[in-house]
C-alpha cells in the first residue's frame, strides 16, 4: 500500500445537536482509489464535508500531506489540492458550462487562459460538455450536470478528489462514460476518495475499502477483499456485490 495522501484520526463530528461521526479512523493512500461504502445513513457523506470543512471536527484530527486540516475553512482547504464533487453535484445553474469550468480553473483568469489541452482530454470521456459549451448549466440533463461536475473537478491537476455518490440516478450509458473517466484518472495516479452505491463500479474502480456504520468505519482493506467475499458483503453491508450485476 502506498503512503497515506489523507489520514483521519479519531474523528468526531457533530451537527448542531446531533453526534454523527464517532472516532472515524482510515487513509487513504496516495495514487490509489479508495471506496468509502456503507448503509444509507452511516455517515459516508459527513465524512466528506468534514474533510472539507463544511464541517468541523469536533474532536480528533485529519491530515493531508502531512499537515492538519483541523479548523481550516472550505477555499483554504480546496487550495491544498483537494477537489470535491458533493452529491448536490454543486453547478452553477445561471452559468453556462464554460463560465463553470473557468471558476473552477485556479490557474485561469479568463476563458483563452484554460488549458485546452487538458479541456479536449475532458471532452473525450464527456462529448456533452464539448456539444453544450455555452449553454446555461441549468438546462443540462441531470448526467450531463453530473459530467460538469466532476469535470470541475478535474479541470486541473488535483492531490485528492472527493466524489459523493456520481452515478446516483444516471442511466447505464453515463454511469459507463464516469467509469471510464476514473479509470483514466486512476491509471495516471490520481487519488479519489469515492463514495459510491453502485457496487460494480466500487469493484471496478475500488483499490481500497472504508465502510462505514453507525457513524464508524467497521472494517478496512483491499477492495478485492470485499468483492469476493459475499458473506463478508452480508455482514458489512447487507447486500451481496452479485445481485448488483
């Protein structure tokens, strides 16, 4: 296993009056993608905006490269090097798909500043995009929104990318297109933590494996682990990987 990228240390977190997170532990290491899984409600997407810092930690710690991201707002956290595609996928409806992805260019003060190279590399896994370049956001179709979004992501080289749930209510066809896009970013060594439902799609991309329950990470490992072990499936999460063929 690689070095650890990110690292969660007995971590708490708590949303006004409620504890939702109780002392999660897990890494994720470097160039590898690890699958956060878990039942509805354990707390895989807490942990995420935790990460970011939409919320806080409340108790124990978490640390990229080294250094903690204890107490540090959102946009500190994002200039690290860390991408986040929340479930809400988190486009800009009112603007169109150019002016998205320039604000979400770091490196780019205008339109002729992005770099078209890496833009064609996008087009490629998403043709969409391409097709409806100056287009409002909003009047693209929910796989389309969802291709924006993680194309925000990595519209630039990013340390680590946090992706919550991208093939939720996408048709097969699409599902397909992100897969192919992952495995892409995988192959060049990125690093991704996903949070994902669709079991064939963790097997496929999955190097590693947090699940998570009752606000707890229960069990971690080799993704491989877990997919082919189906008693092991049963007992973590409740279903087994062959039905979701």
């Amino acid at each position: 296993m690689s070095q650890p990228i990110l690292e969660l240390s007995g971590v708490h977190t708590h949303i006004g009056a409620y504890h939702i997170l109780h002392g999660v532990d897990f890494s994720v290491p470097a160039g590898e993608v690890t699958m956060l899984l878990g039942r509805n409600g354990a707390g895989k997407t807490t942990t995420l905006r935790t990460i970011m810092g939409l919320w806080q930690v409340s108790q124990g710690d978490v640390r990229f490269q080294g250094q903690s991201l204890k107490g540090l707002g959102t946009p500190e956290i994002a200039q690290r090097g860390i991408a986040y595609v929340p479930e809400s996928m988190g486009i800009f409806t009112d603007l169109t798909v150019k002016e998205n992805m320039l604000l979400a260019a770091r490196s780019a003060r205008n339109a002729d500043e992005l770099d078209t190279q890496r833009l064609e590399w996008i087009f490629g896994f998403f043709p969409a995009l391409k097709k409806f370049w100056l287009y409002p956001a909003g009047k693209l179709s929910g796989g389309q929104k969802q291709m924006l979004a993680v194309a925000r992501a990595i519209c630039e080289p990013r340390a680590l990318i946090l992706i919550d749930e991208p093939s939720k209510g996408l048709a097969p066809s699409i599902i397909q297109n992100l897969v192919t896009a992952f495995s892409e970013l995988k192959r060049q060594k990125t690093t991704i933590l996903l949070v994902e439902q669709n079991f064939m799609m963790a097997k496929a991309l999955g190097d590693r494996v947090a699940v998570m329950d009752n606000g707890r990470v229960v069990h971690t490992g080799a993704m491989r682990e877990l997919a082919e072990d189906e008693s092991m499936q049963q007992r973590l999460l409740g279903l087994s990987l062959g039905a979701h063929q």
